[in-house]
C-alpha cells in the first residue's frame, strides 16, 4: 500500500510538470517597489528593487522587504518578509523569510520559517515547493501542520490546495489535544476540511489507557471513529484483540472487530475467538458471534466452548463480571464435555446455570437434566445440583450401566471426580456391582431420597433414607430392556470428542436413530400389566 502511494504521487508529479511545461507562460509583472538600482556584481544583470516589493504573475500577490529581479529570465529572488496569496483565493496565504520565483514554471521555493494557511490548517517548515498553477505545495525537510487540536508533522509532505488535502510521509507522527491521544506510521492521507486521517503503512496509535495497531485504516478527528485494517490489534490493561479488520469510537470506547478475531482477557485467563466482536466500555460489554469460541485455562488446562452467541459483561451493580452463551453450546476438556442451548454465569455467586435439556460428560458419568446448576469453587466443579427428571449414567462397559435417577440431584465434586450424590424424590437407582473384574448381577433399588457414595467412579455404598425398596437380580435373568431405567439414555454420540468438534452440533433428536444409542422405551399400563417381575436373587444390607 505505501509503494503504491509512492508510485501514485510520483504519477501526480509527472503529471503536475507535464501541465507546468504545457500551460500557458505568463510574464512576472513587478506592481511596485520604493527603489530600483542596477547593480553589476549580481549575477545576470539583475535589478535590485527595495523596499515594500511587490509582483503579481496572474492572480497570484508576492510582496517581500527586497528582490533581485531578473526581468528577462522571468523569475526573482525575494528577501525578508516574503508574503504570497491569490486575488481570486482569499483562502490561500503563504509566507516565508525567502522565496525564489520562476515565471516560467509558476513554480515558488520558499525557504527559512515558511508558514502556509488556508482556511483549515496552518502548515510550517523550513523549505516548501508551490506549484502557482496547480496550487500544489510539497516539503522534503519537516514540516508541520496544525488543524484546530490535532497537529501532525512529518520529514515530508505534499500539500494539495485545491483538493483539501495533505500527504505526509516519512516519521509521521499526529498530536491530538496535547497528547491526548497519538498516531505514528510511515504514510498518511488527511482532509483539511473533512478532518479524515487516512493511513497507508504499519500505524500505531496511543491514548492513556489504548493502544491500536494496524497497515491501514482512517481516523475521523470530529467524530473520533476510525476503521483500522491487515493485522488490526487493540489493547488496554485488561484487554487484547486481534483480527483482520475492527472499526472504534474513541468517545464511546466502544466498536467492533472483523474476521479471524482473538480477544484475550488478561486478568481472567479467558481467551475468545470468532468472525465478529462487539465491544463496548460503558456498560462494559464484549460480544462474540460468528464461529464464536471461549477458552478458559484453569488447573493448566484448557475448557474450549462454543456457542451461536458469547457474551460477557458487568451485571447491574458494576461489580462483578457475567457470561452467556446462546443457542448450540459445546464445550470440551478432557475432563469435562457438555452440549446444551443456553449459559449463564455469574463470578457474584459462582454458580453456571445450564438450559434447555443440558447433557454433561464429566470423568466418563453423563449428567442430564431439564436445567442444571454448577458452582465453581477456586475454578474447579465442587458440586451440581439436576432439577427435573436428572440422571447420571456410569458406563461399564458398551451394554452395562449404572444409573441413578430423581426428580432432583446434587451431586459432590472432589479433585473433579464424584463421589457423592444425594438424592430426592422418587429416587431411582440401577447399578451393577462387581467382584474383581467380573459383574455379579444387577441392583435395582427405590426410594423417596437416597445418598449414594461413589469412588472410582463405582457405586460404594446407598443410603436409602425413607421407603426403600432395592433387589439384585441375576444377571443371567436381566435384558437390555430391564437394565435401563425409565428415560434412559446413552449420548455417547452426542459427546464432543475434542476441541474442533464443539463445533459440530448433534441434535438428540437426531441422534436417538442411530444404532449407538440406548433409549428405552416408555412404558405404557399394558406393558406394566404383561411384565413379568424380575426373580430377586438377594437383597441387600440397606439403611434408614
């Protein structure tokens, strides 16, 4: 982009002398002077006029202290208090402490303090170029440039009157109401009266609490938006976003970021990532759609989540930080899986709270539930509580299962495995206990609430606290249908195998075709009439 710059204002050059050499020659007319003398020391017979000089070539008004004038070469040399502007152009004003003039080439060198104003900017620097014809002005050894608050300087420059406006290049650095904020790059573009900063080059911009980066882009120095582009990042203390492109509203601290984003928290750990981000300062908001992942690292590893919608954010108060995520939530640690349709957590209370038919995969238990509640204790699961119809399922092996089931569950984490589970209301439980390796049979058991003790991940001990029913069956005598408990069902399928396939929703619906999984049947009244039960083959020890 930068060479591309070079290349058209080298074409504009070209351009610019090819209409100098083909425009009309006009005369240097001199208007006035208080003294004239002939001098033979200077250099082709020039005339020395003093005091109060003036020339006027066109529209254009040169007035100086004194001159050296060189009627017949059509130029002059123009000493002390030089003075520039155009009768039909009251907008343009140049003045300088030396200026030499060519007729020919309507071409005017200032140099020593030149000061051009039009009626948006003042431009300084010690040399400036001006194309009379063209009103085209270029510098090649600093300059500066100061527009209301903003001032911008740099080695050169190319000033074009009639299209408003300036190019810097080279050390380009923009000062915005006393360092309030700042911009360095290589290569600008600025309106003089649409007040637009354009940037072509590796950019840098700093304020008190931001900073930006990126080889493209514009800034509007009235509405203090901007639109940055190729390798954009944002960082504040808390904050860093990367993406392709991100527009920004410096007064409202708030904008957006464009196609491969990744915005980190530094203070919480938390890494984002997706196609669009939104990001606003007050109320303090930042939301992630479009391929959007979260990746929390706790406990030296990493949760990877994905979600239709990301949303984090203060809650009412200001104090504490929340998070949401909408519709086809996935996540995956080799821990920890879970799909479910909706999120939220609050760092108030530390309590996630899962919609919509939440299914969990922690240390090889699936959890299900119509809503479910986690609470996370120093970034760790301690426990959860299943509300309506939950159950936890256990694998042993591809066709055998324990299960416990109840209308509501709390189950007890340590060092993320489970080992306790109380449970209430129509309590249910269906488990295989085992002897070595071998499984010795199948216990069934009910109860209005029970605790169940578990250690690696095999059921331990039951406490049935009121109305216990339990047998164990022999397992030559048990069916795949008796094996499972009502609403049973293995979403091995379902499950998120590794951090790319948070992205891949499977619908449960869907998925209960597949030969994979188990799902039994309802039972109907005639069902509970032609069944025949189970012979016992012992009950078991049990407590009240």
């Amino acid at each position: 982009m930068r060479r591309l710059l070079k290349i058209l204002l080298l074409i504009a050059a070209v351009v610019t002398a090819s209409q100098s050499f083909a425009q009309r020659k006009t005369k240097v007319e001199l208007v006035r002077a208080r003294a004239i003398k002939s001098d033979a020391h200077l250099f082709n017979g020039a005339r020395r006029l003093i005091g109060d000089v003036c020339f006027k070539q066109d529209s254009a008004i040169m007035e100086c202290d004194s001159a050296h004038f060189y009627s017949d070469k059509n130029r002059f040399d123009a000493f002390g208090h030089v003075h520039l502007y155009k009768l039909n152009d009251t907008t343009i004003d140049v003045r300088a402490d030396f200026l030499r003039h060519d007729g020919d080439q309507k071409m005017a060198r200032f140099r020593h303090n030149v000061v051009l104003r039009d009626s948006s900017i003042v431009l300084t620097t010690d040399s400036l170029d001006y194309n009379l014809h063209e009103d085209i002005g270029s510098y090649e050894h600093n300059g500066k440039i100061v527009d209301s608050l903003t001032v911008l300087t740099s080695l050169k420059g190319f000033y074009f009157h009639r299209q408003h406006e300036v190019y810097f290049w080279k050390d380009v650095v923009i000062d915005h109401n006393n360092k309030e904020y700042q911009m360095f790059t290589d290569t600008l573009r600025y309106g003089t009266v649409s007040k637009i900063i354009h940037f072509f080059g590796p950019t840098e911009f700093y304020n008190d609490t931001n900073y930006m980066y990126a080889r493209y882009g514009w800034y509007n120095t009235v509405t203090e938006k901007s639109m940055f582009k190729y390798d954009a990042l944002f960082r504040n203390p808390k904050q860093t976003i990367t993406c392709d492109s991100m527009s920004f509203s410096r007064l409202s601290e708030s904008g957006a970021a464009y196609s491969n984003v990744v915005a980190v928290d530094t203070t919480q750990d938390i890494m984002a990532t997706g196609d669009y981000v939104e990001i606003h300062k007050e109320p303090e908001l930042l939301t992630i759609t479009k391929k959007a992942r979260l990746i929390y690292i706790f406990n030296g590893d990493s949760l990877y989540l994905h979600a239709d919608t990301l949303k984090v954010c203060r809650d009412t108060s200001g104090l504490f930080r929340t998070f949401r995520a909408y519709w086809h939530v996935r996540a995956y640690r080799k821990d920890l899986q879970l799909q479910t349709d909706s999120i939220y957590f609050s760092m108030q209370d530390s309590i996630a709270r899962f919609y919509g038919n939440p299914v969990f995969w922690v240390q090889g238990n699936q959890i299900t539930s119509e809503y479910i509640e986690a609470f996370i204790k120093n970034k760790t699961l301690s426990k959860f509580i299943l509300y309506d119809n939950g159950m936890i399922v256990s694998p042993l092996d591809s066709i055998h299962f324990n299960q416990v089931k109840g209308m509501q569950m709390v189950g007890y984490m340590r060092n993320n495995d489970l080992y306790k589970v109380d449970v209430f209301k129509r309590s249910q439980t269906l488990y295989f206990p085992v002897d070595g390796d071998e499984i010795i049979g199948m216990n069934k058991g009910e109860s209005t609430d029970m605790t169940i003790y578990v250690k690696n991940r095999q059921v331990k001990h039951i406490v049935y606290r009121s109305s216990p029913k339990s047998n164990i069956y022999p397992l030559d005598n048990v069916t795949i249908s008796d094996s499972r408990l009502h609403g049973f069902s293995w979403l091995e399928s379902v499950r998120p195998k590794s951090p790319d396939e948070i992205f891949i929703w499977k619908d449960v619906e869907k998925t209960s075709k597949h030969s994979n999984r188990i799902v039994a049947p309802a039972e109907t009244e005639s069902d509970k009439t032609a069944k025949k039960p189970l012979p016992p083959m012992q009950n078991p020890n049990r407590r009240k």
